[in-house]
C-alpha cells in the first residue's frame, strides 16, 4: 500500500497546477481546468443565461430542427437528393427534439400547477 498524503495527492491533481491562475469549484471545460466568474462575466452570464432566454433559444433550435427535416422531405420528393438516410436522420433527430420540448413543457405546466395550489 502506497503511503500517499492528503497533501501529496492534492499536488499531484492537474487542478492545482500552475497554469490554474483563478482556484475555485467552478468548472470551466472536459479538461477540468478550474475558472472562477469575474463579476462582470458572472453579471454578463446572468443577463444572457435566463430561463427566458434559455427556453427561448431551445424553442427556436427544435423549430429550425423541423424546418430543416421539412425541407430535407421536400427535396426527396422533387428528387433533388437520394440519400434516404440522412433525411431519415434529419426528421429523427426533429422528432427527438420536439419529445423532449414536449417533456419540459409538460414539466413546466405541472410545476406551476404545483405552484399555484400552494
């Protein structure tokens, strides 16, 4: 059995290394390099990163998602493309996208529910 410390496995963390310059619990990337928000980025992430806007740009992905399927159908049907499976890819992954906003929009509308009885 290794006789390892606390301290001497913290060292060796790639967390604590030197090219950390801010040490904090936020998480920045995959590589688990560690960023805490400035205040001006926490303020700016708080204006662009609302609920509102969040569902907002989710609504507008799953309907350009549709749009986009759509038009991969029509130009099946004129015979433009042959290739059967990407559209079958494009209306699957409309689809999956549409269930989802679905889920969330029916969890919304519980949650409020649940809300309003109070």
């Amino acid at each position: 059995m290794n006789d390892m410390s606390f301290e001497d496995i913290t060292n060796l963390s790639p967390l604590n290394s030197s090219k950390s310059r801010r040490p904090s619990i936020f998480i920045k990337d995959a590589n688990l390099r560690i960023h805490a928000p400035t205040p001006k980025e926490a303020f700016d992430l708080e204006k662009t990163h609302t609920f509102k806007n969040v569902l907002s740009n989710y609504l507008t992905e799953v309907n350009t998602l549709q749009h986009d399927a759509d038009a991969q159908i029509q130009r099946l049907v004129a015979g433009e493309t042959e290739n059967l499976h990407e559209v079958m890819l494009a209306m699957d992954e409309a689809q999956t996208t549409f269930s989802l906003m679905m889920e969330i929009r029916n969890s919304l509308v519980d949650s409020y529910k649940e809300i309003t009885r109070g």
